[in-house]
C-alpha cells in the first residue's frame, strides 16, 4: 500500500453530507447532461476516506480487470458468472474506467452514510490509473488481458502498459490473472506478488490454426519476442463460432460467447479465471454457462438492429474495434466477406497509422466508408486492394446511403465502427434511447 | 539485377509499430499500378539485405527495440552509407531516424551511438510533441501526424527538407522548426500517417529518382487517380482540422 492513501472506516454519519453532496452534483451534471469527473472529484476532496470505506464492504472483494482490449466485455462476463452463482453484483458503467467515473459509479449506488449493499464489485480500469486506484480500492483479484499496440500518442511505448498492468497487480491481495499468451504479461514475475498467479490461455493448436494468432503485442524488450509458457487454470480448448469450451481447473465449460472471435474466447477463459478464483469451491461450470447464456449482446459486440426501423427486415450487424488488434481479431472471425459493408472511424483516433498494419484480405469491397477519419480509411483500403463503393465522411449521409442500397440476400449488412461511430449508428438507425450501462 | 524494384524492410518486427508497413506498400503500389514490378523483402536482425536492393524502408518503435537491433544495425553501417551514396532510396521514420543520426541522447543520461548516415544528433525530451504536422516541402506539403519526444541538432551539412506550418517538427535552423531531413534520395523523418500513402507526391519523388537510376520507365498516370484522390480527401481533412479554431482532438 502506498504510504499516505486513505484507509477504510466504517460507514456512519460522517459521509451524509460528502454524499448528499455527490449526488447532487452528480443529478446536476446529469441535467446538463451526460456525465462528469466533477462529483467524484468533489466526494473524494469531501471525504478521502469514503472511497476505501465502500470497497471494503464488499465481501467477495474488489476485482479489477485492465487490458488494451475487451475490458468491458470481460467485465460484462465475470459479472454474469458471478450473478448465476447468486451473487449481488455492483459493476462500473462502460467506460467509465478513469477515478471519477468509477467513484461517480459508486457514489450513485451509495446510501448516504457510506454504505453499499453487493457482494462484489467487478470494476473495469484504464491501465493509466490502476495503481493509484489500487491502493484506494485494495482489489483481491486484478485481471491483465493482454498488451496491445494501442493509443501509442497517450501510452508511448507499449510495454509501458504492461509495466502499469504488473506494477498494480502486486497489489491484488488474493489472486493476480495474466494472460498466458500475451507475450509481455507471460514473462510476470511472480514472486513479486502479493497474490497467487493464474494463467488464463487459449490452445496452441487454436492459436495456431487463427490467421493472426491473438495479435498481442510482441515484446521487443527481453530479446524474446514470444511468449513463456505456462501451464493455464482455463484454456480454450474448442472453438465452433460462437460455441467454445474451456477448460477451467480440470472441469470442461460449454458456453456461447456474445459475438464470434478467438478474442471472445480469451476473454471468457479469463472471466472464468477470476469467477472460479473469487468463488473458490462454489465455482461451478453449469451455473457459469448459464451466466454467458444471460449475456444479451452488448454494444456493437453481435448486436443486431433493424437498418429500416422494420424488425422483419434488414438488419445490421454492428462489429465494434478500437485499434489494430480487434479490428484484425473481428475480421479473422468472419465466415465470409460481408454482403454488405460500411466502416467508419472518427477523430476520437487521432493516428489511424495503425491501418497499414491490419490484413484486409477479408474484405472483398465496402460499400461506404464514413466518419471524420473516411478518406484515410479509404487511402488504406485502397493500398490494400478492398474495393470501395462510396466515401462519405457524414455518417448521417452515410446511413442513409445504405439505407438506399438494394437489400441484400442474407438480409443483412455489416458495419465496422468505432465506439463513438457506433452510438451515433445506434442513434440513427432509432437505437440511441437505451442508457449506456450494464445491468 | 532484376528487372523488378526491389523494396526492403528492415526490422519489421522490432521497429514497425506505427504502420510502418504503410510505407512500403504505397511504394509497392505505385509502381505496380504504373505497370513496374516489385519485389518485398522483410529483413529482420541477423538477416542480409539482398545486394540489388533498391529502397529500404525502417520503420519506428520503442527505444527498448532501437536496443535490440542497434548492434545489428550498427554492423550495416558502411553497406548502407554505400547505399546511400550511390543515390539508392533509404527511407526512415522515427526511431529508426535516431538511429541513422549521429547519435541519441537518453533521457536517463545515456547515450546510443548513431550510425552517422544522417548529420544530426538526437536528445530525447520530457515533452512530447503529438498532433498533425504540416510542411512546405520542395516535392510539395507534407501532411502527416507527429509523435515523438525528441529534438534534432543539425549539423552543418543537413539538408532540411520541409518548413513547418503547423504542429511542432523535429528540429528548427535558423528560428524556423523544421521536419525531415534528406540525403540523396534518402530521408529521415518523424512524419507518421503513415507518411508516404498520404503524400503521394514525396512518394514519387522516391520513385522518380529509383526507377531513373536503374533505367526503369514509370510515370504517374490514370492507374494512380484512385489513390491520389483519396489521399488528397485525406489531407484536405487535416488540414481544415488544424486550421479550425477549437482543434483538440488529442485528450491527454
Ligand atoms: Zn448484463
């Protein structure tokens, strides 16, 4: 623990008027709407305290789940693993993964004398504050998914992102959960945990047979650009579209992932790590499989809507990436190239040099490329011989260009978006009403 | 010699994380699509560069990478300032370009030795310069995105290539920032995009003075129309980012 942070009291009068006052900043920013850093920012200056005091009552503990990718998703499946075991879950809104939007989160669950009624909290956390948030919630369990070449202009190097997501886990108290097949977590050294170490992986045949293998990021420090073997507490070991078995602690689990992809299936053998390591012997394999049956597609992950407001008819398939890897992983995971395709990036991704490092090989042609990014989409699809039908960088205009296209045979187009695309594509398509939150 | 151009890139594992492989295929592309054709070769630590290269892209990465191959890279030094020399195409970005230097100062008080082919010293700097970059150049503007915690010193000899016009560059002469620096038809530079899909016209200058080197007729013509107009939507775009007030997309 660092020295200075602030320890958890009990909860009691001293926080009504810390909360009462977060709160009400919290409806007042709401009002204006949409969310804000400034009632975390304010409870936490009120009361530094009460950020600990709630992690602790939580009596199967706090776990964090950091990663370059799939951390909502993961976070989304221990979370219903964990409520089919009959556990109250108390998780963090999509993305809001920094300091204040997950004091935010909590605060809005609190009653105003500092208590909170859940078992446990599965928390998704950005690499870049997961230490210092560490030593404020004092996590049992820290998952790392994986290490990826991602937002280079906020991280700078890469295996700085590994070092953040080891140098947290030393303070898991219970159980530290790494990725077996990425190649910087891999090399964690163990002994200088404080908890036991869990490897999570997927099958070397299966890694094998994948177009582009995991596509973590390799490790250009060590002078061994691979991973160190391990042998895995869960390992995928069957993979058939969205129908995979792991294998967890000797005991096969069938499940149906939310969408299709070898990075689906990662992330569930790490959530049933961590669901199996927080349940201990109360972990059961069918009541896990029944937690992923629970699991409705989340956004922009197989999630299907109607592109003309008519759910007899075309539907559209939104596939969500945010770097080089997912868009890859997305990619490999298709049957075929789309009948019908439209792809968009904003100028929420700044540098999209990335591009030139995704294999477009199963693509055939994209009928509109959108978004402020459209025509450096374009340049790299172009380069890479992807046939394009339109570029509009409107997404509005966009969606209405599909909208005018003959229906397709299969009744149903794909669209490849970027988080921010894909809202404003929900809201288009008569889809943006429902709050961005799990259950 | 074959009758092919035959493209190189170096490091591609180690030093290629910013899209480098952009570079080689809009090299590749543009003498394809005007009826030239390419062979690519990867090149990692270890490996010989073949003889009949014609241009050799390197690519960028984290300074533990720039580590790892310096040494290999430090024992191409006189096959490539031969290369360089007989008016062959070297073109590198990034750490790649700090190595080519004179050599880099760390922040950790360290130093690498460069390999001298490009007459500038790098330090590296606490702050990081990250935005879109634009340049007036000889072959035209350079549009592209900047990344990088580092300062060039010039030597006397360096031949600027680009003044900028937005964003901050890599060096500055004369009270004026400046980006990239050429020798030949080779360059060192710290524009990403990556930089050459997006400035066709830099693109051709490589290529123009490659294929004239080795008697290989290529020209720009319609097979390039689809690549030259989506890469000028591209640029338009940036441009009219960066010359809009309430420019601030990069959230630190
Ligand atoms: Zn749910």
């Amino acid at each position: 623990m660092m020295a200075g942070a602030p320890q958890a009291r009990s909860a009691g009068i001293r926080y009504v008027f810390p909360v009462f006052a977060g709160k009400l900043a919290r409806f007042a920013t709401r009002l204006r709407g949409g969310g804000s850093a400034f009632p975390g920012y304010l409870t936490n200056r009120l009361a530094p305290t009460l950020l600990p005091t709630l992690a602790d009552q939580f009596t199967y503990g706090v776990v964090f789940v950091l990663g370059s990718n799939g951390k909502t998703t993961t976070t989304h499946m221990i979370s219903e693993v964990l409520r089919a075991h009959g556990l109250k879950v108390f998780t963090n809104p999509t993305g809001a993964n920094l300091p204040q939007g997950v004091t935010s989160a909590l605060l809005a669950d609190a009653t105003l004398t500092g208590r909170i009624r859940a078992d446990v909290a599965v928390l998704e956390i950005d690499e870049g504050y997961a230490a210092d948030l560490a030593d404020r919630l004092s996590p049992s369990v820290i998952l790392s998914l994986n290490v990826q070449v991602d937002q280079l202009y906020r991280f700078y190097e890469t295996e700085r992102v590994a070092d953040m997501m080891l140098e947290a886990s030393k303070r898991a108290s219970a159980h530290v959960v790494v990725n077996r097949d990425d190649p910087y977590l891999s090399k964690i050294d163990a002994d200088a945990m404080r908890g036991e170490v869990s490897f999570f992986g997927v099958s070397s045949e299966l890694v094998a047979a994948s177009a582009h293998g995991l596509a973590n990021a390799a490790d250009t420090r060590s002078g061994n650009a691979g991973i160190l073997d391990h042998e895995a507490y869960a390992e995928v070991t069957r993979v058939d579209g969205r129908d995979v078995v792991v294998r967890v602690d000797g005991a096969d689990a069938a499940i149906t992932l939310p969408a299709r992809g070898l990075h689906y299936a990662a992330d569930a053998a790490a959530a049933l790590t961590v669901a199996s390591r927080v349940l201990g012997s109360a972990f059961s394999a069918q009541k896990a499989a029944s937690g992923f049956a629970q699991m409705a597609p989340a956004y922009g992950r197989g999630e299907v809507i109607p592109l003309r407001r008519d759910p007899a008819g075309e539907q559209v398939e939104f596939v969500m990436f945010k770097n080089a890897p997912s868009l890859q992983m997305n990619l490999d995971a298709l049957d075929a190239a789309p009948e019908r395709a439209l792809i968009a990036i904003d100028e929420g991704t700044p540098d999209v040099s990335w591009l030139y490092d995704v294999d477009f090989d199963g693509l055939k042609r994209i009928d509109v490329v959108t978004g402020e990014k459209a025509f450096q989409l374009a340049l790299s699809l172009e380069h890479a011989g992807v046939e394009i039908g339109v570029v509009e960088p409107d997404m509005e205009k966009a969606v209405a260009l599909m909208r005018e296209l003959p229906p397709t045979a299969s009744g149903r187009q794909t669209w490849f978006v970027n988080y921010e695309l894909m809202m404003i594509g929900r809201r288009l398509l008569g889809h943006g009403d429902q709050e961005v939150a799990r259950r | 010699m074959s009758a092919s151009v035959q493209i190189v890139q170096l490091y591609p594992v180690e030093l290629g994380i910013t899209g480098d492989r952009g570079n080689v295929r809009a090299l590749q592309t543009r003498l394809e699509r005007g009826g030239v054709s390419v062979e690519v070769h990867q090149v990692g630590i270890g490996e010989p560069i073949p003889a009949d290269a014609d241009i050799i892209v390197l690519g960028n990465g984290p300074l533990s990478a720039m580590r790892i191959v310096a040494d290999d890279l430090r024992g191409r030094a006189a096959e490539l300032e031969e290369f360089v020399q007989s008016g062959r195409s070297l073109f590198a970005v990034g750490a790649t370009a700090e190595l080519l230097s004179e050599g880099v100062d760390t922040l950790d008080g360290d130093t690498l030795a460069g390999l001298g082919i490009f007459p500038f010293r790098v330090a590296r700097t606490r702050d990081r310069n990250v935005g879109y970059i634009i340049a007036d150049a000889p072959f035209g503007r350079i549009i592209g995105f900047e990344d990088h915690a580092s300062r060039w010193t010039l030597g006397e000899g360096a031949q600027v290539v680009g003044t900028v016009v937005a964003g901050k560059g890599s060096f500055s002469r004369g009270g004026v920032a400046g980006e990239t620096v050429q020798r030949g038809a080779s360059y060192a530079t710290n524009v990403q995009g990556p930089a050459l899909p997006l400035n066709p016209r830099w693109s051709d200058a490589i290529l123009a003075a490659v294929t004239a080197r080795r008697g290989i007729d290529w020209a720009v013509g319609e097979a390039h129309s689809r690549l030259d107009e989506y890469a000028q939507g591209a640029r338009d775009a940036i441009e009219h980012l960066v010359h809009s007030k309430d420019f601030s997309t990069i959230g630190l």
